[in-house]
C-alpha cells in the first residue's frame, strides 16, 4: 500500500469528504482519515465505496498511504486543532511533504505555521477555500499560500478541482497568492466582503419589503430581473430563490426565519485588522455590527413596544423606486469591493506579500460565495492599472457609482425618513463622499487634539511633515 495514494486528507466533516470526493474525480487516489474512525468507516462504506479511497484507522497509515513528496491536507476546525495535528504528523513525514490547511484560518497563525513547518524541513500551504459545501464537491475557489516550492506541486490538484470560468470554461479560480498567510488573508478579504455583500441585499430587501410592501412573488420578481444585469452574481441567484421556497402549510419559508443572523469570525477579523492598519473598511465593519445587533433579538422586541419612529411605508412611484433600490444596491456592491482592494493592498505592503489584485479578483469568478459578473471589471481596472489605488478611481466603476449617485442618495435619505435601518447603505455613501472630498473637517480634530493634549498638526501652508503646536489656550477669546 505504500505510495500508492496521490492525496492524503484528514477531517471528514462535509467540508472534507467533499473535497475528498471532488479530488478522487479528478482521477487521483486519496487516502483519508478522521479522528473518530467510525466517521471515516462510514465515508469508505458511504459515498466512498468503490471508488479509490484508502481509509486510514492512523495519521502513520495516511502517511504511508501517500507517495512522496506527500501533499496532505487539514480539514479540521481552525485554531489548535490545526496545531495539533501538524505536531502528530512531523514526526512521521519526509523532507519536501506538504502539509496543506484548508480550513478558515486567521493568516496570523498560517504565518507561524509556515515558519515552524519549514524549519522541520516540510512545506507548508495555508490555502483559502470557498464555495460552502457544494463548491468543495464540484469545485471551489482555492486561494493557496504559503511555502512557494509547494504550488508546483499543488498546482496540477488545485487546478483541477478549482471552478472553471472564461469563454471555454477552462480557466481555473485558483492560482497561487503569494507566502505564508498571504491565502488566507485573501480568503478572509473575500468573507469580509461576503459580509458586506449580504447586509446591503438584506437592506435593499427591507427597503422593498418595508418601504414599498412587496410581496416575496414580487420579490422573487425583482431579484431575478436583476440578476440578468449588472448585479448578476451567486448570492442575487440565491435571494431570488428564497423566495420561491414555501413550507409544509403552503406559507414562505423565509418570514419563518428567525430574524438572528450567526457569523464564524472572518469578518470581524477583517475590521479588526483594518483598524490595526488603518485603512477604512466600514462596510464589513457595519455588516457585522448590524449582525451583532440582530442577535440582541429579545432587546430588541422589548424597545419595539417603547421606541417610536416614522411609518415605514414609501408613497412615491414603486417602479422608479425598485430602480433606485438596485441602483444605490450597485453603487454601495462597489464601495464593499473597493474597500476590500484598499485593505488588501495595505496588508500586501505591511506583510511583503507580492499580491496579483487582478488575478485576486478572477479566483473569486467562480465557484465561491461572492462570485459575480463584475469581477472581470475589476480584472480589467487592474491590468489597465496594476497600481491603482482604489477601484473607485477606474473609470468603468467611476462612472458607474457617478450614474447611480441621485438614486443612491434618494434611497439613503428614504431609508433615514422611514426609519428602516441600512447602516451599510449609509456607510457605503459616507466612505464615497468623504473619499471624493479634497477637504474633511479633520482640521478641526487635530486642532482639537493639540489643544487638550499638545498633539502637534501640519499647515496647509507648510511642506508636510513640518509639525506645529499652539498654544490655544493663551491665544484664545476670553469666554467672559
């Protein structure tokens, strides 16, 4: 049985029976193991019989299983689990094996992780894996990093079990990122932007369902008119399906639904990190805020019976405003993607990452949860520019957010006199204006800031970084 296997995987929960299965159809033996055999007895009795699989009671027995150089891949629950397992298997790997995480993994730890595994003479992939449980079995968008001599080796696999995009649907959406955390990070990048993708939907869905009374068949409606146009993309397809689904009494499943939304961390990872880098990713930030406050469920329902506001009902013309909706809907989809490009391009400058933003984009074409028609535009921004600084600043998306501008502030002002509540809208809107503004009144908060505490601040009249302090105090009006 030794050498025999061409992947070895270990973590049997869907995730990785799918990837396992997925693999296998691509023409490669696997070996897989999970720590509770039975799991895995049932994989090799289940969906696995007669095909080629290996089932491993042992890491040792995966590990001989596998021809060298050995390319094993964790799926199991991000954090020390991971760790654990690299300990058990470097005693029993040769030198050049990879060890491959394909779990959501803060890019801190894949990091270290990359340093520890090269200096026990291994290589080391911390690759980004989206797509949920369907795009793991057909094929996902794969964003590996890590150890550069492990992507030759990788890459033949990844490829192949990558979603296919482009004309003849051969272009793979994987392809390598960059060293050690450098795919995981992008992985997060694209979870962040995920948030932001879901709370602007949900807020044009609020703003249909409240402001305008739709029904879901209306609302199945609209969402697939616009998902024939400029918001083509997976999570419109799948709000517009929603919709259509009914339970067992013939009511909408959706208005059954428990108005608490969960989250995992990656998007609270990246407003985190954005504000250690201080760039400014508002938008994933309020779309986990505005989970956070969906949580507060039994908070809530008491401040509705005291907490009093507008009506939320629109009197205006209700096909003008559908279109305005989707209009401000695009215009704040392209602030969530610029702010996501700006993050990563800090991170890629704060971690000597060599980040390919083009490329970033098409591995996000398919086979992922924020695949959409307009990610060849932001292909095309940075093949135009590849130093562009922010995709608002493309001239394709420019004009885009320029042309949707009126009805992107008539539904914000709409939304605040209603009082349906779009934080991200809101924010979408402010990033843009503040970031087209020559002038920000932060003039007046380092004047502050030297005030109380001698902070110091540049002129406007002075080269810059020449510092200055006043003494407010001594030169101010008397008050009396």
């Amino acid at each position: 049985m030794a050498d025999s296997c061409d992947f070895g995987l270990i973590g049997l929960a869907v995730m990785g029976e799918n990837l396992a299965l997925n693999v296998e159809s691509r023409g490669n033996k696997v070996a897989v193991y999970n720590r509770t055999t039975s799991v895995m007895e049932d994989f090799i009795n289940g969906r696995a019989k007669g095909k080629a699989f290996v089932g491993c009671e042992t890491l040792e027995k995966l590990v001989e299983s596998c021809a060298t150089p050995r390319k094993i891949m964790i799926m199991v629950k991000a954090g020390p689990a991971v760790d654990a397992v690299i300990d058990s298997l470097k005693p029993l790997l040769s030198p050049g094996d990879i060890i491959i995480d394909g779990g959501n993994t803060y890019y801190a730890d894949t990091e270290r992780r990359t340093k520890e595994v090269e200096e026990a003479g291994f290589l080391y992939s911390g690759t980004g894996v989206s797509g949920g449980e369907e795009g793991a079995l057909l094929g996902p968008s794969l964003m590996p990093g890590g150890s550069p001599d492990s992507w030759p080796i990788l890459k033949p696999i990844f490829q192949a079990i990558a979603a296919k995009v482009g004309p003849n649907n051969d272009i793979p959406c994987c392809e390598w990122v960059g060293p050690r955390g450098a795919g995981h990070y992008v992985k997060m990048v694209h979870n962040g932007i995920e948030y932001g993708d879901m709370q602007l939907i949900c807020e044009a869905y609020a703003m249909l369902k409240e402001g305008l009374g739709l029904s879901n068949d209306e609302l199945y409606d609209v969402f697939a008119e616009w998902n024939t146009g400029e918001l083509d993309s997976y999570l419109i397809e799948i709000t517009r399906d929603i919709f259509s689904v009914k339970d067992e009494d013939g009511s909408y499943m959706v208005d059954k639904v428990l108005d608490r939304a969960g989250a995992k961390g990656t998007g609270k990872w990246m407003s985190q990190l954005a504000l250690d880098l201080g760039v400014p990713s508002t938008l994933v930030t309020e779309a986990v805020y505005a989970r956070g406050l969906s949580s507060r469920k039994e908070e809530r329902v008491k401040a509705s019976k005291v907490l009093k506001g507008p009506s939320p009902a629109y009197s205006g013309d209700k096909k003008e405003f559908i279109e305005q909706v989707r209009q401000a809907l695009y215009a704040s989809k392209i602030v969530s993607y610029a702010q996501g490009f700006v993050q990563l391009q800090a991170a890629a400058a704060e971690h000597d990452w060599p980040l390919n933003y083009g490329d970033c984009a098409m591995l996000w074409r398919g086979g992922c949860i924020i695949r959409a028609v307009f990610l060849d535009r932001i292909k095309e921004a940075f093949d135009a520019n590849p130093k562009l600084e922010n995709l608002l600043l493309a001239p394709y998306f420019g004009e885009a957010v320029d042309k949707a501008q009126d009805a992107w502030r008539h539904v914000v002002s709409q939304a605040a006199l209603l009082g349906i509540p779009t934080p991200a809208f809101y924010t979408a809107l402010a990033y843009y204006d503040g970031f087209r503004r020559e002038t920000v009144p932060a003039n007046l908060l380092q004047a502050q800031r030297d005030y109380f505490g001698a902070h110091t601040y540049e002129r406007v009249d002075k080269p810059r970084g020449e510092m200055f302090h006043t003494e407010w105090l001594d030169l101010r009006k008397d008050p009396s």
